[in-house]
C-alpha cells in the first residue's frame, strides 16, 4: 500500500521520537491504533493522528497515566483537558515544594556535620538566642515506657513533621525539663525536631528566645551526664541560674559515624544572671 497520507508504524514511529514497541503498547491498550490495517496486517497511521500523538505525549509529560489520557481522548473534551492540566499543576507544585523542602533540609545537614568535624569537646559559653519553633513529642516518662513505645512516639513525630512540611534538619533532638536538670537527673524527657517557622499544629512548640549556656558534648550518650554536670558548674561559676529546660541539639549521631565516641552534641540550657 503507497499512500503519501499513511505512514508505517515504523515511520510513524522514528517521526515521532519513540520505538515500534511503543506503538504496539498504545496499539494494544486502544489509546492509539493505526488508521488503516491493510490486508498483508501491515499497519499504517495517517498525517492526522500525529496531532493525537501530540496529546498523548504532553499528558504523558505533565505525568498524566496512560489510563487517563485514554479517557480523556474517548471523551475529548476542553473542560476535562484543563481539568487534567490544572491536576497536574499541582502534583508538579507539590512536587517541587517538597524537592526545595528536601534542598534546605541536606544543606543544613551538610553544614551542621561540618562544623561537628571541628568543635572542640567540653568547650562551655554563654550566647543570646532567637525564638525558635519545633515540633514535640508527648512526654516520654522513659522509666515507665518500653522502646517500643519511645518508638512510636517518634514515630507520631516524623508524622507532624510530614504534615507541617516544615523540617529543617535531620536529627531528631531531646529536650530534659529544667526540674530534673536542678535535680542532676538528665534523662530526655522530650524528643523534638527543629522547624522553620510557626506551625498550625498540636505538637508544635517554642524553644524560648533568650540567654543560653552551651557546651559541646563529643562521645557516646552514656557520657551525657558528665558534660551536663561540667556546663551546670560553668554557669553557676558566671553568676547565672538555670531558669529553663536544656535541649540536646545531635550535630552528628549514628547517621554520620560508626563510632559512638565520636558523636557530637550541642547542650544549650536557658540561664540568667543571678539576682543580687
């Protein structure tokens, strides 16, 4: 068959930018079949069907599924074109939201396991601090709880992390209430996640702005205690009192080394001068 208006699934095919066998799919599926089959079962498409080619790859583009762009060729219609697009605009806007989510949240990783490389351990000062947001745990009470139930606190976490969408760091941090701090007891009692900003949710919390002392705590959590006992003592020492809970920041934990040894955290705990 010589028809200047027909072209063979090859043709069509290479004209279009993809394989035969990509033909045959479309073929097998219904969502484009040849125009003519000629007796020999050769098949051959015609001039018009490149225009519904066209449709099918920029569906396929924006992510459309192939079941989908069938029904929307059986049922061509603008309203449920635009419907489609408008669809996908927002799956490709949640897309890219969650990508430059994901951007922020390893280069602050990145930045904070640099800089663990480099502090020096026991190391004690005193620093003026912005509010900052996060989202928390319910309290932990560790004595009475199981692993498995510390688990699934988290677990409640990373899910109001995904739902807030706000995450700016990889580590999940601890927080220890000022009370047992004044009572030389430093088991966490909170977990927390550092966030960007505000958030709309029953987990959200403040980490308050305000003076705070700060130690860097190089070694396993077994030696926590010691590091907690050296700042307690460098912050009475500077006339300071301990007026708010500690937060236990991990720059470098079993993410980033093998070691326990060598993990790196940042105490900080809310102070002020002591009343003369």
């Amino acid at each position: 068959m010589k028809n200047d208006n027909l072209f063979s699934i090859g043709e069509f095919a290479r004209l279009c930018g993809v394989k035969k066998d990509t033909m045959f799919h479309y073929d097998k599926i219904g969502i484009l079949k040849p125009e003519v089959t000629a007796d020999n079962g050769y098949r051959y498409y015609s001039h018009r069907q490149f225009f519904t080619f066209d449709i099918i790859a920029c569906l396929k583009e924006c992510g459309t599924p192939l079941k989908e762009i069938k029904s929307y060729i059986d049922h061509q219609d603008t309203e449920y074109f635009l419907k489609i697009l408008e669809d996908k605009e927002r799956a490709l806007k949640e897309e890219q939201d969650k990508i430059e989510r994901m951007r922020r949240v390893l280069k602050n990783t990145v930045s904070m396991t640099k800089k663990a490389l480099s502090v020096e351990a026991g190391v004690c000062w005193l620093e003026e601090c912005e509010e900052e947001h996060m989202l928390v745990t319910e309290k932990l009470f560790i004595k009475e709880k199981s692993m498995a139930d510390r688990m699934n606190l988290i677990d409640r976490l990373f899910n109001a992390i995904e739902e807030t969408k706000m995450q700016e760091e990889f580590p999940i941090c601890s927080i220890v209430l000022k009370e047992h701090l004044l009572e030389g007891e430093f088991t966490e009692d909170y977990y927390f996640c550092k966030i960007s900003g505000p958030a709309d949710h029953p987990q959200y919390a403040k980490k308050p702005a305000g003076t705070y002392a700060f130690i860097y705590h190089v070694g396993s959590y077994q030696a926590l205690p010691e590091s907690y006992r050296k700042l307690i003592r460098f912050i009475r020492e500077h006339d300071y009192e301990i007026v708010g809970n500690s937060y236990e920041h991990e720059m470098m934990n079993h993410l980033a080394v093998k070691d326990p040894e060598k993990y790196v955290l940042k105490i900080s705990i809310k102070v002020e001068k002591t009343a003369l």
